[in-house]
C-alpha cells in the first residue's frame, strides 16, 4: 500500500503531463496503474486531478492556451474521475466533492460556450457538476437540483430575451418554498449584478473563474451559517 | 453532387449524417484546424497584423475549404455532422451573388464584391449590431444611427423589454417586441428622409418565430431588407436557424450568415481562426444561401476584435475570400471601450481601416463588447463609415493599414481589462435635436485629428 503523500513521481509526473496535454488515453491508463498499486483514490484527486487542472484553468484565463485545451484536459479528467468513482463505489465508500452544482442555458438559449468554462473550472476545483445542457427549462433546473441533492442552481443566458428564463427559475424556487434550500447563482452575457440582484439570485458572476469564487464563498457563507 | 434542391439536401444530410456527439466535434474541429494551419505554413505575427501576403491568403482559403470538406457542419438537435464534398461547395460558391440592391427606391445601395485595396469604398450598413438597448429611448436611438451621413443602411438593436416587462425567446412576446422594433427601426428611416434604406436585421428576435415575425412589407421588414441567420461557434446549425431559409428565400429577402468566431476558442489562436472564419463563410454559403455576410470576430475573454489576434483573422480571412470568391462580405468591429471615450473611436478606426483595405463592405458597430444596455450611438458607427471612405480615398496600402493599425493600438490596449465604458446614449446625445453632446463631438474630432496625422486624408464630417 502507497503512503498517500508520497506518490511514485512517475504516476504523478505522467498523470500530470497526461491531463495537461489532454491525452484521455494515457490518463485514463496512469490512472488505472496508480489505483492498481493501491494509491488511494482521493489522494490521487487531491494530488493531482485537481491541481492539474486547477492550473489547467488558470493558464487559459491568463490566455496561455485556447479553449481546445481546456476541453481536452477537462475531458481527460472526467476519464479519470470516472474510473476513480468506480474504484471508490467498489470499495463500499462515496465520493466526496466540494458541492453539487446543477447548471445549464436559460430555456430558449443555445449559446454554451461560458457555461462549459465554468464547467471546466468547477470540476477542476473539485465541484460535482450536472450538465442540463442547452435551452433548459426553469421547471428542470429545479427537478434535477432536487434528484441530485444540489447545493447550487446555475444559470447562463448571452442572449438579452432569453434572460427572463433566469427570472422564472428564481420565480419557481420561490413559489415552490424551494428558495432558502439552493443557492442560485446566474451569469452570461446578458446578465448584470443589478439584474441578479433584481430577480433576487443569491450571486452572479461576469467570468468563469469569478464563478468558482463565487461557488467557494457561497457554500462557505452556508456551511458555516 | 447534390439535387436540384440543395435545402431539402441540407435537411436530408441533417438527418443522416454521422453521429457524433457534440464535445467530440469540437475537440475534432481543434484538432484539424490546428494540423491545417501546420500544413499550409499559416503564420502570425504580432508585429504584422495586416499582412500584405497573397500567397498566404490563398493557403488560409484552401485550408477554411478544407475544414469545411474534412468536418462539415454540426447539427445541433440531431447531433449528426452535415457533410459537402469539394465540388458542391465550389459550386455553391460559384453561384452565390457579388451583387446586392439593398433597400428600395432612392436610398437603395448596391453592394459589390470589393477586392484587396479596392478603391471603392465601403457602403457602412451599421447599427447598434444587435447590442442591448432600452425601450424608452429606442426611437432615437434609431434615428442616431439613419441620420449619420456615412451610414447607407440600419440594423436594429436588441430591446430588453417591451412595456417594461422582460421580453421571453418563443413566446408572444418576442414576436410583439421584434414587430415593436422593426416597426421602429422603419419610422427612424422614414423620419430622416431615407425611407427605403436597407434594415439589416430585427435582432431583437432570437428564434425562428421572432425572425419571422418581422416579415410583413408595409410596416415592418420588406424584402429589400433582410435576416440574419447565425452559426453557433464554431460551425453548428440547428433546426430554429435552418427553418427562417426557406422563409426568407421565399419572401424574397437577404439572407445574412452571422458567424462569431472566438479567438481563443475551439479554433484556437488567430491562424486557427482565420481558417475557421473561412470554413464559416463557406457554410453560410452553402447552408444558408446567404446572400451577404457578417463576420464578427470574438475574443474569447474581452468580446472584442480590436486586439491584434482580432485584427489579423479579420485581415487574413477577408483577403482569403476576397482572392478566392466574389461574395459579398462584411466586417464587424467589437470595441471593449464604451460610446462616449475617445478610445472606443481608436478601435473602430483600426478595424475600419483594415477592413477597408482586405475586401470588406462595413458594418458594426459593438461597443462595450456588446454588453451595456445603451452604451452605443450613431456617431461611432458614422465614424466607420467615414473611416473606411477616407481609407479606400486615401490609397491606404495593407502594409499602411498594418503600420496605422499598430499605431492606434497603444492608444487603447490596456483598457482590455479595465474597459472606459463611456455614457449611455441619452447622455451622450441632445435626445430632442438628437445630436451629439460637446463632449462626445469633442472625442470625434480628437479622433480625427489623430487619424490624419497617421496619414487618413479625410473629406468633410458630421461633426468638424
């Protein structure tokens, strides 16, 4: 059995160069050795996963690298997150994550690119995250939070019309009694603070890496009230 | 090749072409473009944002056509890859007009296909580009915009709410807010004694039922007028952009390919770019059959183009299709700086200019990137047009351009990150007489006079 804090400097070596080339393949594959030495799977996340891809996000905000890169990495990193949950559920305990975010477009908007970012970014900061997708509607954002016992409702709308969406979703968790169990959180083009602020929205964010800070100082505000 | 109806053809390849999930086109789409821009030596150069290289706009044509014949079209709500060979997009190329008659009557402008250093100038069809504006000062707003002496046609903005209530995508009333605007955008036309210019678009509509909603030849959008159908980055069509083609081409009107190909995106730094907008143009030409085009570049963190990987996929894209087609094409500069700042009028001049020079007719133009509710008027879009006249009038070389463009470029890069966001319109603007305030005149002229020191030689303007 591995020490956790010591992992073999090829494992994290070449899962890190695997991840920050985005080669799913060879991460998938290092992955799979370092879990059959017996590595522990949440030291590999902490350890690696996370700060790789943490810097992953950190390089394409300071534009070091494009958008293509990032996706890879983020897929190479789901690869390795799913073989590590299989790992974890087999050996009988659950994944720990920082939170639960359910995020998707607002209904009518199809535009995805800065909610994949986000994406991106949550996941490398640890954050499980439920993908709804494009052209969501409000009544969906909520059922999905409830199915999977999230702790955030995202929503992202570019487009000037279909922003409303946001304010229908924020009218549904008020109108279910839902509104103090999630914290709802918009962004987009179309969205300003004083329009978060106006369909009463707990947080909105102009960037992809604002929306990680705005998700870590959220959930601490709530964990710790 | 394809049948005689080469919608129907879309639609059929729509719905059996490979299946392919989304993330895995865009991760292909990278990929290709990437081994293209190794494979036909396409270069940047900061230094060289305007490159006066025919060879190398050639190589970014053949690399955009092979994109388009290696990957296709992705199609949204099917997740099936839309395929053409070689042949059927040259022809479709071949095919496609390199003149328009936009508008009606004595405000009509022909629009030709323009080549590298044309000494035609530019037509400026402008407007506030589909940016967010408020109803309250939505008529005025239009008129600012109509009046400009180097404006030769409008394209309305996109309203935020109608009777101060949010306006919803599919709904009625998107439809009521998109006849509202284009209803609008005709009385700001008709008020300065141009009613038969050309309204490019009703942007306020979103979806295929908005789009066509506007369609009514009295009052609202005529068929001398026209629609944009928009691509999703990068070269994704779905079924709500497909269904307004055969609308369109039915009513008679313009049909107009929006592309926004993000630098830093999925096609990567400016040469990937470049060959992306290539493929774009090509798509909106088969897919489509647009009539003209509107290729509005976006940096993937600023919204703009007005920084040089901006610059240089707008020089090198347009001199490729300039070369290699006779389409009708336009520019799009999108500025971080707002209406009202002397800097906002820098990035347009930079993007006019090269446009000017690499084939473009105008259009534009975005301040703010396109955020701010308002933060745009007339006079910046009146600058383009002037600029891109005194450009064509004044020889202006690409190398010229290159040189003027990296002058002006220091004069408002480092507001990238922390863009002046000037006023809004109705304190920019006497909203009575509907002209420009001193402050906002002052920055033209300052403009201005930078811009002939640089060696633009220019007649006379609005606002001398």
């Amino acid at each position: 059995m591995m020490n956790g804090s010591s992992l073999p400097k090829e494992i994290v070596n070449g899962l890190t160069d695997a991840l920050t080339l985005g080669d799913k393949e060879a991460a998938v594959r290092i992955t799979q050795q370092a879990l059959d030495l017996g590595i522990k799977p949440l030291t590999l996340v902490q350890e690696v996963i996370v700060p790789t891809l943490t810097e992953v996000g950190t390089r394409f905000e300071n534009l070091d690298i494009f958008l293509p890169e990032l996706m890879a990495a983020g897929e190479a990193g789901n690869a390795c997150t799913a073989l590590i949950e299989q790992a974890i559920v087999k050996s009988g305990n659950l994944m720990q994550s920082e939170g639960t975010v359910v995020i998707g477009t607002a209904k009518g908007d199809i535009h995805d690119i800065g909610k994949n970012i986000v994406i991106s970014l949550l996941k490398a900061h640890g954050y499980k995250v439920v993908d709804l997708g494009k052209d969501v509607p409000a009544a969906r954002f909520i059922d999905e939070a409830e199915t999977n016992h999230a702790d955030f409702i995202a929503v992202s709308a570019l487009m000037s019309i279909t922003r409303a969406g946001c304010r229908e979703v924020a009218d549904l968790l008020r109108d279910r009694g839902l509104k103090e169990k999630y914290l709802y959180i918009v962004g987009g083009g179309s969205i300003t603070q004083e329009y978060s602020d106006e369909i009463g929205a707990n947080g909105f964010s102009e960037t992809g890496s604002g929306a990680v800070e705005l998700v870590k100082t959220l959930i601490a505000s709530k964990r710790g009230a | 090749m394809y049948a005689n109806d080469r919608l129907v053809e879309v639609f059929q390849r729509s719905r059996s072409g490979q299946y392919m999930k989304e993330v895995e086109y865009d991760l292909l789409l990278a990929r290709r473009t990437q081994e293209l821009v190794k494979e036909y030596n396409i270069t940047f150069d900061p230094q060289n944002v305007c490159p006066a290289d025919d060879s190398m706009a050639d190589r970014v044509f053949q690399a955009g056509l092979q994109l388009f014949v290696d990957i296709g079209a992705y199609h949204l709500d099917t997740q099936r890859v839309i395929k053409f060979s070689r042949d059927e997009i040259l022809d479709a190329l071949r095919h496609a007009p390199d003149t328009l008659y936009l508008g009606e009557g004595r405000d009509m402008v022909i629009a030709r296909h323009r080549n590298i250093e044309d000494p035609t100038p530019p037509l400026n069809l402008t407007g506030p580009a589909g940016q967010p504006c408020s109803e309250e000062h939505y008529l005025e707003l239009m008129i600012s915009y109509a009046q400009e002496p180097y404006v030769h046609a409008i394209e309305s903005g996109a309203t935020l709410t109608y009777n101060g209530m949010d306006i919803m995508a599919n709904t009625l009333m998107e439809v009521k807010a998109v006849q509202r605007d284009a209803a609008t955008a005709r009385e700001a036309i008709r008020r300065v004694g141009k009613p038969g210019m050309h309204i490019g678009d009703a942007a306020t509509g979103m979806t295929a039922v908005g789009k066509m909603a506007a369609s009514e030849p009295v009052n609202l959008l005529r068929p001398c007028d026209g629609r944009l159908v928009a691509q999703m980055c990068e070269m994704k069509v779905n079924d709500d952009q497909l269904i307004r083609v055969p609308h369109l081409l039915n009513y008679g009107s313009h049909i107009i390919n929006l592309m926004t190909p993000l630098t830093g995106g999925v096609g990567g730094g400016p040469t990937g770019v470049a060959v992306v907008s290539v493929a774009e143009t090509l798509m909106g030409v088969v897919c489509y059959f647009a009539t003209y085009h509107y290729l509005s570049i976006t940096h993937i963190k600023w919204t703009n183009n007005s920084d040089p990987w901006g610059m240089y996929v707008l020089a090198m894209a347009g001199q490729a299709m300039a070369r290699n087609s006779h389409i009708v094409w336009t520019n799009d500069p999108f500025c971080v700086n707002g209406a009202g700042t002397v800097e906002n009028l820098y990035e347009v001049a930079g993007h006019a200019i090269i446009g000017a020079v690499c084939g473009y007719q105008e259009h534009g133009v975005g301040s703010t990137g396109g955020n701010i509710v308002d933060h745009h008027t007339g006079l910046e879009a009146g600058w383009q047009g002037e600029v891109g006249l005194a450009a064509t009038r004044s020889g202006i070389t690409r190398e010229k351009a290159n040189e003027i463009a990296l002058k002006l470029l220091p004069l408002y890069k480092d507001t990238f990150n922390n863009p002046k966001l000037g006023q809004p319109f109705h304190e920019l603007y006497n909203t009575l007489t509907i002209t420009p305030k001193q402050e906002w005149q002052d920055c033209y002229r300052h403009a201005k006079e930078t811009l002939t020191k640089l060696g633009l030689t220019f007649i006379s303007g609005p606002y001398d």
